[in-house]
C-alpha cells in the first residue's frame, strides 16, 4: 500500500506535493488501500499528467500487469495496465506520458496497443460507457483542456468513469513510435472526424505530417490549395504552414530534407484565398515563415489589404505580417497598427498592441495610442501597453504597471515588462508616484 500522504496528495493532484514524498522515499509502486488501485492509476483516471509523469520518474511501470484490480475490461484486446487504461482512457498526452521506449513492447504487445485504440475509434463512446459501468441515465459531455498543450479533446462520464474522446489521436501517436507510415489520407480521414483545429485529433494528424518534411508529403498538402471544400484546403494551409516554419523540424525524423520559402508557398494563395478561417492559417504561414525577416513589400502589401476585413480571426493575423524590427516604420503600417490598436475585437487589440509595444522605431503618436488601451479588457493587453511605455520612457508606465501587480517575474508577457521596469529611469518612478 502506498503511503497515506502520497495517496492523499496523488488525490488531490499536487504534484508538488507528490514530487516531495516520493524524493523523501514514497513507494511510487504503491495502491490505495481503500480498492488496490496503484496510485499510477489512479492518476490515469484523474487524467492527471504531471503526478502521472512524477510516478513513472520514480520507478512506477506503466506496463505493470494489473490482474484482480478493479477498473479494467477484460474484454478489450492485450492485458490490463496502466497503459492500457491510459489508452482506453481516449487521452492523448496521458497515454504518452506512459508509453514507454518501443524495445520494452514485443510485436504483440504493440499490435494490443495499436487494436486498443482502433477498438476505441470506432466505438461509441457513449454506449461503451453504458456497456463498462452498467449505469442508467444521460452521459456527462463537456470539453477538457491542457493549456500546455493547446488543444482540447471531448470528454464523457458516466457511472464514475470518464473517457475523453483522442483514441484517434492516440492511434496516430501509437503509429509514430513504432514507425508505421499513415498514409496522408488516412490523416486527413481522422483530422475530419473532428473537423477543429483546436482539438488534439485535428492536431496531431497535422504535426505528424509536419515532421516528415518530404516531397511526398508536401506534394499531397499543395494539392489541396485548391479543393472546393474549405476542410481540405484549411488541412492543407496548416500542415503546410508546420512545414514553412520548421515546426515540423523540432520532431522530424533523419533525412527530412525539404525546405521551401514562404512566400512561394503562401503569397499566391493568400491573394485568392477568400474562406475567413482559411485565410487566417494561410497569413499566419506567410508571416511566420518569414525568410530571416527578409521582406520586399509583398508580405506587407498582402497585410495591409486585409486590415479591415469583416472577419476579426483574419484581422488578427495582420499585426504579425506587418511587424519589423526597422528603425522606421513606413506611415501606412503605422497607420494599420493603429487601426488595428482600435479594433473592436480584444485579441486583434492584443496582437497589435504587442507589435507596437516591440517596435523599435520613433513613431508619432505611438505612446498616445498605446495608452488609450491601459483599461483594455485583457490583461496581457495591459502588460503590452505598460511595456511599450516603460520602454519609451513615458511616465504612464509606472501607474500601468502598479495595477497590474502581482507580476510574474518568470511569465510571459509579465517577465517583459519586469524588465523594462528595472531599466526605467528610478528617479522618474519617484516623481511619478509622488
């Protein structure tokens, strides 16, 4: 049995708490005495990924079989252990939290694994739920989200079990560590069973393109630019756009070797794209894969035709193909960045006052403009303002900056203006505070 401390905290999900017994010497292979559940599992359930990574730190074996626990399903494929309850679980990050290096899985073991989660894919969620817990009544839906992680997937309870709904996503992961190529459309086929792009089966079919960096693959991507479905064509805009900006390159596999500019992949595309979501990724790939700030006006042309589009997701991505690290700024991007400081949407206000607050040109009017947002209703808007202000030596920053507090001195955007603090002239703060 585990500890009553360490089971408590593992409960509680306080990772900190459990990180501490367990360096002090807690049993990470211990159970809650109340069932015999090991504590590994009980993290599992809680979709809890930090105790459970913590555990497996210690010691704890996610491929400990679990024979006369209570939990599992002796009627799913493979045995019952952690990993599988992770898999089973429909979690994503969780089950590759538990997933160990591929030489500790036999052949079958890795087929268990990969028939696991197509079992689940194909199942319904709600009566396998019905069918595990043998529970009446409606199924509890809601999202959950990892702000780590930037996605979300759909979750349902019933009769004390939650599922979450990323088994197509874990297939996919599964599919990459044990280097089984999907096919592109297979990818594209799972991305569309959950047409989002903010949820983690979207998501992960996008970034496992994204490492390949092949001609294979960004022929199959290009050739959907043009698809008369706007699904196909927003896949395509953001498997490439992984491609363009590298981010494909912090996973890719050796021998990945295709490397193509931005702009010849997006520029086209963005004067002709006319889908606002569409858009949107497309202008992101064009600003992001930006060849090492190199710009001759095109880019800025593209961005300032859309600083007042109708649809405030493509206008949010205006700032960032009008930024430069220029000593001057031309007029009429100031001028855009203005405009878009005044938009009526507060995430487009965000991007343009975070653009403003880092220009390093002498702008007039810039301080004015950035003040008028000291009251905006986010907060790292807020942040942004006082920064650019505190940067420019104007004593509006020290009241921005006193409302703001508590600061996070090692968070973003907090850490930014921390610094700019410190470098802010000390006998300005003095007379601006009395």
């Amino acid at each position: 049995m585990g500890s009553a401390e360490l089971v408590g905290a593992v409960r509680r999900g306080d990772v900190d708490a459990v990180r501490e017994l367990l360096d002090g010497g807690a049993d990470p292979h211990g159970t809650d005495p109340a069932d015999g559940v090991p504590l590994l599992c009980l993290a599992v359930a809680a979709y809890d990924e930090p105790v459970a990574e913590e555990l497996i730190k210690a010691g704890a074996d996610p491929l400990r079989p679990l024979d006369g626990v209570p939990g599992g399903d002796p009627g799913l494929p493979g045995g019952d252990t952690p990993l599988t309850r992770a898999v089973d679980g429909g979690c994503s990050w969780m089950s590759n939290t538990l997933l160990p290096e591929p030489v500790r899985l036999d052949t079958a073991a890795r087929a268990d694994l990969l028939a696991r989660a197509r079992y689940w894919a194909d199942a319904d969620i709600e009566a396998e739920l019905r069918r595990r817990t043998g529970a009446d009544g409606p199924v509890e839906r809601g999202r959950a989200r990892v702000d780590n992680w930037h996605c979300h997937h759909e979750r349902y309870a019933l009769g004390g079990q939650t599922v979450w709904d990323g088994h197509l996503s874990i297939l996919t992961h599964l599919e990459e560590r044990f280097r089984i190529r999907t096919p592109f459309d297979e990818l594209l086929a799972r991305a569309f069973t959950r047409p989002d792009r903010d949820h983690a089966v979207w998501t992960d079919a996008v970034i496992h393109l994204a490492t390949r960096l092949d001609e294979e693959t960004w022929a199959a991507a290009e050739a959907l630019r043009d698809h008369p479905d706007r699904l196909h064509r927003l896949f395509a805009a953001d498997v490439l756009r992984c491609l363009v900006i590298g981010f494909g390159g912090l996973f890719a596999r050796p021998g990945s070797v295709v490397d193509k500019p931005a702009t010849a992949v997006f520029l086209p595309w963005a004067l002709e794209e006319r889908d606002p979501e569409v858009l949107a990724v497309v202008l992101s790939g064009l600003s992001e894969g930006d060849e090492d700030g190199a710009r001759d006006g095109e880019i800025d042309a593209v961005g300032l035709a859309y600083v007042r589009h109708p649809d405030p997701q493509v206008r949010l991505e205006v700032p960032e193909t009008l930024r430069g690290e220029a000593e001057r700024v031309p007029p009429e991007k100031l001028d855009a960045l203005y405009t878009l400081a005044r938009d009526p949407d507060a995430g487009v206000r965000e991007r343009a006052a975070y653009w403003l607050a880092s220009c390093r040109a002498e702008a007039p009017g810039i301080t004015d403009v950035l003040a008028g947002l000291l009251d905006d209703e986010l907060r790292d808007t807020r942040v942004h303002v006082a920064y650019g202000l505190a940067k420019r030596g104007d004593p509006r920053c020290v009241e921005a900056e006193r409302r703001l507090r508590p600061l996070d001195v090692d968070g973003w955007p907090d850490s930014s203006l921390v610094r700019a603090m410190w470098e802010y002239p000390k006998d300005d703060m003095k007379d601006a505070r009395a």
